[in-house]
C-alpha cells in the first residue's frame, strides 16, 4: 500500500502565563490616553467628575470585559472578535470584525509611537540637548516614531516569549510610576487635609457633563481584549484568559481613579498666581493638565512623568502590535485574507507576514497621518467591536451553550451585556462630536473590508468546525408552478418519511408551497469535519424516497448539510431559506429531564421564526374526527386552521375543545369566528364543547379516546420556564396514545427578532 501523504499544520506556541497576559493587557490600556484625559475631563466635568469618569467608564469596561473573558474560555483561538462574530454571525460580519480591530489596533500603534516620540524629543529640548526650528522637531518626532515602531516590530518577530516578558517588564514598571504618583496623593492629603477642599463644588458643570468626558477617555480603557488575540499561546487558556481581562481592567481602573485623585490634589490653592479653583487651573492647561499638575507633586516630577509615559506608550505599542498581528493572522488562516498572512516561521514560531502587514500601516500612519482623528477612527471602531461582542456572547450562549465546554461563565446574564451595550451607544454618539475626521476615515475602512470581502473572501474562505457546512445542494422542478411559499422538511431517516410526505402532500397543495427536504448529517464529535459525508447516506435515502413521491406534484430542493448541533443547523436553513412553515416529525422519546420534546425540538420550537408543525405518530393518518383542546393563547387559532388542513374529507367533525376552571377561560365562540374569517372557511366547521374539571390534562386525555387526530398550539412559555414545570400542551404530546400534532404559529415582534438577530 502506497504511502498516504502526512498533513504538517504549523501552531504557535504556548508560552504565555497568567502574569505575562494580566501585563499585556494593562500595557494596552495604560497608554498615553490616561495622560493627555485627565486635564480635558477635569475641564469639563470638574474634580469630582473626573473620579467619577473612570471609575464608571471602569464598570462598563468591566461588564465587557466579562463578555470577552466568557467567549474567549469557550473559544480559547487566535482572533478574539473575529472568532466571536464568526460563530455567532457568520463569515461576512467576522471579517468586517477581523478588519476593523486588524486597523483599529495598527492605528492606535502609530498613536502610542507618536506620543513617544513626542516626549522624548521635548525632554531632550528641555535638556538643551536638541535645539533646532520647529519644522525639524516635526521630523525627528515623525523618524524617532518609525524607530520605536520598528524596534517593537521586530521584538514581536522575536516571538511569544519575548514579547511577553518585556511587555510585562515594561509593563510592571509604567504601572509601578503610576501607583507611585497615587499613593503620593494620598501621602499629600494626609499631611495636608486642606487639599480636599480642591474638590469643592465636586460638578461644577452639572452632571450632564459626565457622558461627555466618560466618550472620550474610555479610549484609555481598550486594551483587556488585547488578550483574546493570544488564546493560541496562553497556558491554560480556558482559565488564564478570563482570569487576566478581569484582573487587568480592575488594576487599571483603581490605578486612574488614584492618578486622578493625585492630580486634583497636587496643587495648593494658595500657590496659584491667578485668581482661579484649582480644577479651573487644571483644566485651563488641557490636555497638558496632568503635568502641570503633577510636577508640583513631588521632586524630579517632570523626569519622573516622562519615564512613566514612555513605559505606558511603549508597552501599549507593543500590546497593540501583537493584537493586530494575531487579527490579521486570523484573517489569513482562514483565507479571508490571503493564506499567506497565516505562515509562521519555522525558527520564532511567530506569524510574520502578518507582523509585517501590521508593522506597515503602523509606520505609514505614525510619519503621514495625523494621528488625533484617525485614533478617534479606532477608538469609534473598538467600541463597535465591543458592541458586537455583547450581542455576540448573548446569541452564543442561547444557540451554542450545550456545545461549548466554558471555562468562565458571567453572572447577571444576560444583564450586564445588554447594560454594556446601552452604555455603549452612548459613548459612540459622543465620541461622535469629538472627531469629523472619524466619520470619514472610520466607515471608509469598513467599506473597503466589505468590498474585499465580497471580491475575495467570500468564495475563499475555510470552513471552520464551528459553521455549517453544505455536502449536497439540488433542486427538482418538474412541474411548472410558481410557489409563493416555503416549506422546510427536516429528515432523519427513512422510517418516518412517509409519514412526513403525506402530512407535507396536504400542506403544500392548500399554501400552493415549494418543499425544501433538510437532513443534517449527525456526526460524532471525535470525527473530523471533513468525514462527513460518510454520515450522509442514510439521510439521502429518506430524502430521495420523498422526492420520488411529491417531485411530480410540487417544486422540490433538497439540502444535505453537516453540523455539531442538529438544531442549530434547522434554525440556520430556515432562516437562509426564508422558510414560512417548519414540519418536523417526533417519535414521542426523550432523553434527559431538561427537554420538554428532546434536544432538538426544543430549541427549535423557541427559537425558530416560522410556523412551525410537529408530527407525532401520523403515518396513516385518518383523520375523520379531530380534537382541538383550546386554553387561549396566540397559537389556538393557527390549531384550528391546521385540523381544518389535515381533515380527511369536509364531513370530518373537528371540535374545538375546552376543560373550563373558572381562571381565564378563552371566548371559544369569538375564536372560532375569527379564525373562519381570517383564513375563509366556511361558517360552521367546528364544533365547541366545554367540560368543567380541575385536573385539565387528564380531561384532554379522556376526551381524546374517541378522537382520530389531536391538534394543539404550544406554549410561549420559554424552555427555561419549562425545566420547573412542564406545560400542558407539552404533557399531552408526552402523554397522548393518538395521533397528535403540536403547531406554533410566527407573528409578532418576538417573530421579527428571531428572523433578524
């Protein structure tokens, strides 16, 4: 037997602990926007309003960052949002995701190399020991940033290791200057408690301020979701990575309300020579406040304030470097971007055409852009991505919660998201007034993205583990009839076909329909994704046996798809084919007391935006008296249009049925007439009967002996409701010996939400 070619994947390695990850992202947040923040917050919000700025823009990075830490435990891989997106939203928003943190996070590095240059050349200024005209400054500043730039670059290059162990050196020493300036405040306060009256009045400018400086400092907050990029390299990710989001944003948060505490306090009011509040001469300087005041602070303070701003800038230009370079790579490995952007090399196991990709569009921004505007572009863009994020961690937790194994699970969900995503909104219309420029270049970006990736990617891209995957796609059209509506027939396997053709046969001529079959191709998870098809036959069989019998009849496609979770897979077919009906077959068993009708019904049953018909022992239905037990409820009308539907003949007696206790008891006499009116059925069709019992289900049960066929309208309660008690249209689909169909009707606004989100 011939050789079988080997298939060699190269992998980064994981050398990242948990102190090197809690470092990176706290290098990436406290760059130079905590420095150039504070004077422009005091300014218009005062000194309580500053304290209060980040202390809240904390708790709302807190709650995102809790998001992130929850998806990167269940998704510990390279990529960080454009993973998320992906999995929650599919190809084309993961790589609008991908895009936008690849240019925020590149940008944001030209920014972080810029502002160290700038202090750089101004202390050597100050030193005397640069003293050249201004235009020239401009170009030492513009090359001394390339320098930095490049030096950073190639210290990612080094790899892994390297860059975490002088990130988190870096790191630790700009972090230490920081909580040194605030225990000086403090040590200020103690021997002098007269510094406290800075403080007064604590909002000067009214509380309406507070969103405005809380828009633009939370730039100074981006950064924890610099970790998601390293899932690939972490040591024990499912529990390191939330660990180290959550610890960074609280180490920074405490250490700027600290910094900002010192800054209010370091000038004595009796020293200023103008006749102004110590917040007001704050303020006045801008973003030049935060030393000015804290060079009155403590001796060598200028010296002191510069080192501490090349470590912040430094360690943020090297965290934002690598989060880029880990977007990118993930755009490649995927082949959203050219597969070339995923080669490692062999020797620092480190991606570097990706790193140079990166290292590019950090350069060019640094020497020809202005970098205020396009870093008010990034930070609009990160808080996009957080926004995404958020939805993302709640869509994935309600679709995908039984097929991901957590390290981390948030509490308060789905709270805290949705309280991060109102936040959110806010922040970016604020954000919004701060720039012009952003409005321009940061869409311009995302058009572009979306242009590739139409162009590109779409065709190109890799099927991951986590999509749903198409193995056959055909359509049968033999007879010529224009359909103008969509069912969807899920097929396991060829035992209950026809049972689902003949109830799909009577269907389909009353909605004048177009039938598509569905078999999702259950695939054991040790399997690797490209074996499916050797799981697809028995399906085909049922699919083909149905085709044979109603391809004549009624236009005919047929899916065969692969997917981890079955009902997963249904939910996304009926939303891609805009399915109007969903009928699925049910043989009666359950496994596990958490399902009401099993691990697929379930979940389908709630999340679906169709009507849906689920078909228990139909196979030779004769249906020439049909029961339909009424509790009220917006699924009773489409019961009866359903039995009026699958009655054998127009003698067929179908009742609308009633076990009366006296607590909101349904109108059956208005039901009835309502639904031969809006659906045109003649006056008279079916018959009310009402029985008064307390025990509701055992009623039915009795009732149902003399009947051929029971129709029933499902519950709205949710599946959650339904693990403490189970309801009765539930029950009876349990319990009922005869023929039984359970139906739910689409409509509404909770309808709307499922086919849009």
């Amino acid at each position: 037997m011939a050789d079988q070619p080997s298939h060699i994947s190269s992998e980064l390695s994981r050398e990242l602990s948990l102190f090197q990850i809690t470092m990176m992202g706290v290098g990436m947040m406290i760059g130079a926007g905590v420095f150039l923040g504070v004077g422009n917050a005091i300014y218009h919000s005062g000194p309580g309003g500053v304290l209060l700025t980040f202390a809240l823009n904390g708790l709302i990075a807190i709650f995102t960052a809790m998001a992130y830490a929850e998806l990167s435990s269940a998704i510990p891989k390279a990529g960080g949002a454009y993973n998320f997106a992906r999995i929650g939203f599919g190809r084309s928003t993961s790589f609008v995701a991908g895009w936008m943190e690849w240019f925020a996070s590149s940008v944001a590095g030209s920014a972080y190399a810029i502002t160290f240059a700038i202090y750089v050349v101004r202390y050597l200024v100050a030193l005397d020991i640069i003293n050249l005209p201004a235009i020239q400054i401009i170009i030492i500043e513009k090359s001394t940033a390339a320098l930095i730039a490049c030096l950073f670059i190639y210290i990612n290059y080094r790899g892994a290791s390297e860059t975490g162990k002088i990130g988190a050196i870096i790191t630790l020493g700009q972090t230490l200057f920081l909580i040194l300036i605030g225990i000086a405040g403090f040590y200020i306060v103690l021997k002098d408690p007269t510094r406290l009256q800075n403080f007064k009045p604590f909002m000067p400018r009214g509380w309406g301020k507070l969103l405005v400086t809380m828009g633009f400092t939370y730039v100074a907050f981006e950064g924890y979701e610099v970790i998601a990029q390293a899932g690939d390299e972490a040591i024990d990710p499912k529990k390191n990575l939330p660990k180290a989001m959550i610890y960074s944003v609280f180490i920074v948060t405490l250490t700027y309300i600290g910094v900002a505490f010192a800054t209010v306090v370091s000038v004595k009011a009796e020293t200023l020579t103008v006749d102004m509040a110590v917040w007001e001469w704050i303020g006045s300087h801008g973003e030049r406040g935060f030393g000015e005041a804290i060079a009155q602070l403590m001796p060598f303070a200028n010296f002191l304030l510069t080192l501490a701003v090349i470590f912040a800038s430094t360690s943020a230009l090297n965290a934002t470097i690598y989060s880029a370079t880990r977007a990118s790579y993930a755009l490649g490995r995927d082949h959203m971007l050219p597969p070339a952007m995923a080669k490692i090399s062999k020797k620092r196991k480190t991606p570097w055409v990706a790193l140079l990709g990166t290292g590019t569009i950090v350069i060019f921004v640094a020497v020809f852009l202005k970098t205020m505007d396009v870093a008010s572009s990034a930070s609009i863009m990160f808080l996009f991505l957080f926004f995404l994020v958020n939805i993302c961690v709640i869509k994935i937790r309600r679709n995908m919660g039984d097929e991901l194994q957590y390290g981390f699970m948030m509490p308060l969900f789905p709270i805290l998201p949705i309280l991060a995503i109102i936040f959110q909104i806010l922040l970016i219309t604020h954000l919004h007034s701060v720039s012009r420029t952003a409005i321009i270049i940061g869409p311009a970006w995302v058009l572009i993205g979306i242009l590739i990736y139409n162009v590109y990617s779409k065709k190109r891209a890799l099927t991951t583990e986590d999509e749903i995957r198409i193995l056959e796609d055909e359509k049968i059209d033999i007879v010529e009839k224009e359909a103008d509506y969509r069912i969807l027939v899920p097929v396991a396997n060829p035992n209950n076909a026809l049972s689902l053709v003949k109830t799909t046969y009577k269907i389909s001529n009353v909605k004048n329909a177009e039938i598509n079959l569905l078999h999702m191709v259950k695939v054991p998870d040790q399997v690797p994704l490209s074996d499916a098809e050797r799981y697809m036959f028995t399906g085909k069989e049922a699919i083909v046996e149905i085709m044979l019998y109603l391809a004549p009849l009624f236009p005919v496609n047929s899916t065969i798809r692969y997917c981890r979770n079955i009902a997963r897979g249904i939910i996304s077919a009926v939303r891609e084919k805009r399915t109007n009906m969903l009928i699925m077959g049910w043989h009666g068993k359950m496994h596990g007391q958490e399902y009401s009708l099993g691990s697929t019904l379930d979940p389908v049953i709630e999340r679906s935006p169709c009507d849906i018909v689920i078909l228990k022992d139909c196979g030779n239905l004769c249906a020439k008296r049909i029961l339909v037990p009424i509790a009220g409820g917006p699924n009773c009308e489409f019961a009866l249009e359903m039995a009026h539907i699958l009655a054998e003949s127009d003698d067929t007696e179908i009742v609308a049925f009633n076990v009366a206790t006296g607590k909101h008891d349904p109108d059956l006499n208005m039901l009835v007439e309502n639904t031969e009116k809006s659906h045109n059925i003649e006056p008279g069709r079916f018959e009310i009967k009402i029985k008064r019992h307390r025990d509701v289900i055992e009623t039915i049960l009795d009732e149902a002996k003399n009947y051929d066929l029971v129709v029933v309208g499902a519950t709205e309660q949710s599946v959650f409701n339904q693990f403490f008690k189970s309801s009765i249209p539930e029950a009876l689909a349990q319990r009922c010996r005869k023929p039984f169909v359970m139906v739910k009707a689409a409509g509404g606004i909770r309808s709307w939400i499922k086919w849009w989100v």
